[in-house]
C-alpha cells in the first residue's frame, strides 16, 4: 500500500524534534551536530533568536496579505537586497525551483521584448541542479532528472562543465542566457573559477547574451561572501536565490537589474504567497545578520580553521576520504567509499552531512558554527571515519 506521504524521498530514520543553534535534537533525546542546515537552509542556525522574534511579531501582527495589496515587508527586504547586491529589482518567491521558473521566463521575455523572439535557448552545464520543475528538470537535463517526464521543456542546451570550446561552439544569436552555479552544490560542491566566471561574464557581453547565476545554495554568506559570485568581482544580470535567505521559513526571490528585468511588466508573473510578510519579516532578520562584514569576516576565519581540520582528517583516513573541496563553509569531502555510507556512519557519530554527486558529502554547517563546534564535528567525523575503516 501506498504510504500517506508520497514516497519521494529517501529519509533516514531520524525524528528530530527541536533544533538549538548547530545542534538537532532528536525524538529520543539524542544530539546531533547539524553540518547540514536542511541543506544549506538554517543559515543562522535553529532558532536563532532575532529569528524566532521577527516571525512571532509577524504572525502576532498579520500572517498574509495578497500580492494586490503593499507589504511593507517585502518592499524591505526588497531595498535590503537591492543596497547590498547588482540587483535593481527583486521578486520574491517561495522556493529555488520557483526563482529559477522566474529567471528562464524572465531572460527569454526580455529578448521578446527587444524583438528577438527566437533568442530562447539557454546554456546550462552538466553535474547542475536548478529544481524539480518542468523548467528546473530541463536545465538540468540530467538523464536521473528527465527521465519518465517528457514532454521536457524545451530550449535548453546542455554542455559539459568546464569545456570551454564547446561553449564558444555554442554561442549564436539564438541564445538567450547562460545559466550556472558559481558553486554547484548538488552536483557535489564543485566552485566554477573566478577566472571562469570572469570568461563567462565576458563572454555574455561581447554577444549581448545575459548572464544567470543560481546561488540558491551558495549565497546568501555560505561562501564567505554575501553572493559567491562578489569572489570573482562580476555581476549577473539575473540571480536565483531561496534556501539561506529564509533562514528556515520558505522564501526565494529573483534579483535582477533594471534592463535584465525590462520584460517583467504588471501581469506578466505573480505568486499568492511570494513575498508574504511572515517570510519576508524573517528575511529581513537574516540579510540584518549576513550582510554585515562582520559576520562574513567570521565566516570566513571559521571557514578556514574547519577547512584545515578537514584536510587533517582527510590526511587520516585516506581509505575513506580523497581530498577536501569548496568555498568557505560550503565544503565537500571527495570520499572512496559510497557517500550514502559516509553519511550513515556519520548518524551513528551523530553528526549530520548531506550526500551529494561525484562521490561528495557535503558539510553545510550554519554560519554561526562556533569554533568548539567545529572541533567538535571534525571528531564526529573522525569517529565515523575509523567506524568505516
Ligand atoms: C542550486 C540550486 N538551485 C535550485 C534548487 C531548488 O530549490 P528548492 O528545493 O528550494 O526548490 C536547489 C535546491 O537544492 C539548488 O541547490
């Protein structure tokens, strides 16, 4: 018999029942260090105070309110992320797969409107992940993402990442958009190079062609930085964003600069919960927190010393781990073994990672990791490491 909730996932047998800043409780009074986040989600941690204050004054005062009407909320947050980042212009979702949704249309209305209505197709790469959507399945193209689900949306064109000739091949006049990850997450945490980025951006300018960055996973401080791209000091034209921006609460927004978004007139997209005020209160709470060089400063320091730590344990187990990758505390352990035993072993230890491609578990700690924390999951994972060997 079917279970009740549709059988999509994979869950571990795991209960938690509260989470306290890094850690996750589970039903059984166990605690665990949370290097996961909900995958890159609790940016701040659970229940980090100023968050937990700004969703109970929202719910107190006013829980939704339709897009008809002002949210002040929103129009914060809005100027919030507009004074931090390239962007101009900000539309607010509920989800990654939803801004991406946003960024293909918002990309292909654009050439339509400048009378280019045959400049839809869009450039993804392989090992990429956008969402579940028609749209977040068909740039990703994947054969595991795809298959059973066509018709798939057309005018995508899929290239191997980091083949450099095949996307000079691949630029005419019918291409609408690039569309990458500065550092692809599911795709088992591998940064694009700045010099890569750079090329890309260049690349869009010479042929009129905008650029797409999914930070989904790698924005909002993951990196070190606020956007990952700011490492390589280029801006997109367009950019997805959800996961660390909510903090927990489901929010995702597109930002865009003024021409990127020229297409996007009154009527032509719209969301009943996108931009709600209880999601964008919290949002608010966290961009207060990231956005602050402070912060990022720390998260970089901190980013540093799990980094070093890891290449210590790498260095000890090397039947179990190949090497460390990533970005500040956007980090992959390239593992010998299945990343899916990895992980288990790593539940026995009580620490929490996150399986991803090409043989990487992911460790997505919050930002506000403490130093004895980190000390802490590296001897988690140590332990999970000699249970393995
Ligand atoms: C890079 C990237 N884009 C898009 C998505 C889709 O986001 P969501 O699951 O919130 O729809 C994800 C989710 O993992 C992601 O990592």
């Amino acid at each position: 018999m079917i279970p009740s909730v549709l059988p999509t996932y994979n869950r571990a047998p795991l209960n938690f029942v509260k989470g306290e800043g890094s850690w996750l409780i589970e039903a059984d009074g166990r605690r665990f260090l949370d290097l996961g986040s909900g995958i890159a989600v609790n940016a701040l941690g659970h229940a980090h105070p100023a968050l937990v204050a700004a969703l109970t004054d929202q719910a107190n005062a006013l829980w939704h309110v339709s897009n008809l009407y002002q949210i002040p909320q929103q129009q914060a947050l809005a100027d919030k992320l507009v004074a931090a980042t390239f962007a101009d212009t900000v539309f607010f979702t509920n989800s990654g797969t939803e801004s991406c949704e946003l960024a293909v249309k918002m990309a292909r209305k654009y050439w339509y409107d400048k009378g280019q209505t045959e400049r839809t197709e869009i450039i993804t790469f392989s090992g990429s992940f956008h969402g579940r959507s028609s749209a977040g399945i068909a740039a990703a193209g994947s054969e595991k993402m795809v298959k059973g689900f066509a018709p798939i949306l057309g005018g995508f064109t899929h290239l191997d990442w980091g083949d450099h000739d095949a996307l000079k091949a691949a630029v005419s006049d019918r291409i609408a958009a690039i569309l990458i990850e500065p550092v692809q997450g599911e795709g088992g945490i591998r940064p694009l190079p700045d010099q890569c980025l750079k090329g890309l951006r260049a690349l869009c300018d010479d042929h009129g062609i905008l650029l797409i960055l999914d930070e989904v996973q790698c924005g909002v401080g993951r990196t070190g930085r606020l956007f990952a791209h700011e490492w390589a000091g280029v801006t997109p034209d367009i950019m997805m964003v959800a996961k660390g921006i909510g903090g927990g609460f489901p929010l995702g927004a597109v930002l865009a600069t003024e021409d990127a978004a020229s297409g996007m007139t009154a009527g032509t997209h719209g969301s009943t919960y996108g931009g709600n005020p209880l999601g964008c209160a919290v949002g608010c709470a966290v961009m207060d927190h990231v956005a602050d060089p402070e912060f990022l400063a720390e998260v970089n320091r901190k980013a540093g010393t799990l980094r070093q730590k890891l290449e210590g344990l790498v260095a000890s187990h090397p039947d179990v781990f190949e090497g460390v990758r990533g970005l500040g505390l956007m980090l992959g352990l390239k593992c010998k073994l299945a990343p899916a035993d990895v992980v288990k072993a790593g539940y026995d230890a009580q620490v929490i990672t996150v399986p991803a491609a090409d043989n990487v578990v992911r460790l997505l700690p919050p930002l506000t990791i403490t130093d004895d924390e980190i000390a802490e999951a590296v001897n988690r994972l140590d332990a999970a490491a000699k249970a393995l060997a």
